[in-house]
C-alpha cells in the first residue's frame, strides 16, 4: 500500500522503562523494500506488456488519452513579425528589434495563457509590454494589466512609454497611494480606456476579490482537504497531521460564515429573523449573535485581509493579466496526503497568492481560459511542486480534472518518483 500511495513509512520502537523513539534501521528496511516492490511491479508490467501487445496497446491508448493527449503551440517562422504596430524602432538611438524567442512568445500570448520563464537579460520587460499591446491590437483584451515589483514600477512604467509613445497607459502616481487616491485610482481603471493598466504588488493585494469567487475558493479547498483526510484516515502515523487538516477545516467553515455574514453587515448588523411555519417570526440568536461580533471586528478583518473598501476585482474592467517575476507567488497552498516524512513539499499558503489566483481565475472566466502571462526567469527555485502550482494559475481547473492532476497528490503519482532516503 505505501509503495502505491507514495506513503513514507517510518518505524519507531519503545524503550524499556523509556519513551519511544524512532527506529532508523528498521525505517531503512521498510524503505529499501518499497522501492523494491516498485522495481518489481515495473518490471512485471514490462514484462506483461512484451507477452500482452493488445493489453500493451490499451494501455498505452489510455495514457495518451488521459495524460499525453496535448503539444505546445508552435509558431512558424513566416508568422513571426520582425516589428509589431506600434512599436517605436528606436530609444534614445538604439535600434530596437525583438528577438525571436520574444517575438514567438509575443504571439503565443495573445492565444493561450503561459510563463515566460526567461533568464534575467533576455527581455522580459519589452515581451510582456508588446503582449498586452498586442492583445488590444488584436482584440483579445480590452484593458490588460500588468504587475510588477513595487521597486521596479517606475523603471517599467518608463520602458512602456518609451516603446509605446503613444499608448494610453495608466500607472500609479503619488498622490494615489493613500486611502482615497486608490479609490480614485481604481475609479480611473474603470470608466476610462487604457491600452495597459500598470500597478505595483502591493495595490494588487489591495483589490478585493468577488465574494462568490472567494467562497468557491475557500469551499474547494475545504474539500481538497476533506479528501486527504480521507486518505489519510488509515494511517496510524497520521494522527497530528489528520488533526491539523481537521483544524485547517473548522478554520476555512468559520471564515466561510464570516463572508457570509459581512455581505450583510454594511456598517450596521441587520438582524436575521428566523420564519417557521405556523408561528410568528423569531430572531435567529446564534446567527445574530455571528453577526454582531462580525461586524465589531470588521476594522480587524478589513486589517487582516490588507484589502480597500472598494470595488471588487470584477467591477474593473480588466480582462487580461500580466504578472512580472511571478516566483513571489508560488505559495498558493494545496492538501497532500504525502507532507510528512517528504522533503520539498512545501504546502503553506499565502493570502497574496490567493488573491492573484483569484483575480487569474476571473480573467479567465472572461476571455475563455487565455490572457493570464506570467513571467520569471526562476519558475522553480526548490521543488517541482512550485510546477504543479503554476499549473494551477495558468490553467482551468476541467483542464486539469481531465488530465487527473488537479490534485497535487495525482500529479505526482502520475508524473513524480519518490525516492525514500534516510
């Protein structure tokens, strides 16, 4: 069973008149055999393959289906501009040209959502400008925006206008960064036309996120963890992290009663009534009382969440993404049965992360699953999970239902190998 569910299996012995403490030995065993029962069963099946073509074939026929049933989009040649409209030819004296490999990426991304995982010098910078341009010119998005470093926002804001000289761009100035200078900030967003919209990390973070998305999201991810309880619920060695993905849940329920009930409380708490047939109506204690104590640590929630008091990602207009060095979001957070005991899996969370991908997800929505770039010349700094969870920005979820990676654990039974060392 460990060997098929990629569970570590560690050993522990009592003490005489001591505590119990762990086994090393007995550990190295057990680890030696799972890798051995795994060397096996491969070796079966190739074998069993050899002596079963038509069996062979089936199975082969599945996993093309299921796994290996997409390529990436090529781009030939002839269909790759030397200069796109708009574009100055030359800054301050020097000619400008696009390279090919920015130029092909240029045009994939008005097409399909990606990551642009270049190295530093290869020019990010001028790729993700000339992209959103190009998905105004095409029509692939009305208003995209474009994310980057709070330190860079000017650098990045002077190459746009120097590419672009006569693109309408809207970047943040002085005078927005207070409280009512992001409002008229986000007002500027929505009722004017912009070829870009250009903002720092932290007026990101500050977008509230539509209260239906981030209920969805908060109710997947109380599922995600209600199924890797359940798959952790016959391992004897699980019990504190069984009990932690428990607390995680009664933490995720509370904070899905607490959106709940702010959507309601505006200011004041409107008193719920409780309507039950063939009597008067009633005050609904305990959901009051929810309320009540909402709204009197609404100050503290708003703090919490670092958000505006504004309108919500949705109401802005955007409908395409842009993200600059897009390593500073890969702590989304994810459910797995196989954290304990394996090194590199690094489930924590962030709530900057969850409302990157929330705002991800509502583009998407809008434009058919494509307009969400990002870009980074270190797409994976630690662990392969940093791939799968890129994975889950960049592509929709039926997307990676269908592929049966939707869950980190699948993924990397499907495409990982653990190996158990001491």
């Amino acid at each position: 069973e460990a060997a098929m569910t990629n569970r570590t299996i560690r050993v522990s012995k009592q003490q005489k008149d001591g505590p119990t403490i762990s086994d090393p030995k007995a550990t190295s065993a057990c680890a030696a055999k799972v890798d051995e029962i795994r060397d096996d069963f491969k070796s079966w099946m190739r074998s069993r393959m050899e002596s079963a073509p038509e069996q062979a074939k089936e199975i082969e026929d599945t996993y093309n289906n299921i796994l290996n049933n997409s390529s990436p989009i090529t781009i030939p040649d002839e269909y790759i501009p030397e200069y796109f409209d708009g574009a100055a030819r030359v800054i301050g004296g020097k000619h400008i040209k696009m390279r090919k490999h920015q130029s092909k990426a240029i045009v994939r991304g008005t097409m399909q959502s990606l990551m642009l995982a270049h190295e530093v010098g290869t020019g990010k910078t001028f790729t993700l400008i000339t992209t959103a341009m190009e998905m105004r010119r095409l029509g692939t998005a009305k208003k995209p925006m474009i994310v980057v470093q709070n330190a860079t926002l000017g650098q990045f804001v002077a190459s746009a206008k120097a590419l672009y000289p006569d693109a309408r761009i809207l970047s943040l100035e002085d005078k927005d960064r207070n409280a009512e200078g992001r409002k008229d900030f986000y007002a500027k967003i929505r009722y004017n036309d912009w070829d870009m919209v250009v903002i720092p990390q932290s007026v990101l973070e500050r977008i509230p996120d539509h209260p239906d998305r981030e209920r969805r999201f908060i109710e997947e991810s109380i599922q995600e963890k209600m199924d890797v309880i359940e798959a952790m619920s016959k391992d004897r060695e699980a019990g504190r992290a069984v009990a932690a993905l428990k607390k995680d849940v009664e933490n995720l329920r509370d904070q899905l009663n607490k959106l709940s009930d702010t959507e309601t409380a505006e200011g004041e708490v409107t008193e719920r009534v409780m309507v039950t047939s063939g009597s008067k109506p009633k005050k609904d204690g305990k959901r009051a009382a929810i309320a009540k104590e909402n709204a009197k640590t609404r100050a503290e929630e708003m703090l919490n969440r670092a958000t505006d008091d504004t309108l919500n990602f949705d109401d802005l207009g955007v409908d395409a993404i842009l993200v600059d060095e897009a390593h500073e979001y890969k702590h989304l957070g994810f459910a797995t049965a196989m954290q304990r005991g394996v090194k590199g899996v690094d489930p924590s969370y962030s709530k900057k992360c969850q409302g990157l991908y929330l705002k991800v997800k509502a583009v998407q929505e809008k434009s058919g699953g494509r307009n969400v770039i990002f870009a980074t010349g270190t797409p994976i700094s630690n662990t392969a999970a940093e791939v799968w969870t890129f994975m889950r920005y960049l592509l929709p979820r039926e997307v990676m239902e269908g592929h049966n990676i939707w869950h980190f654990d699948d993924f990397v039974r499907n495409f990982g190998s653990i190996q158990q060392m001491l």
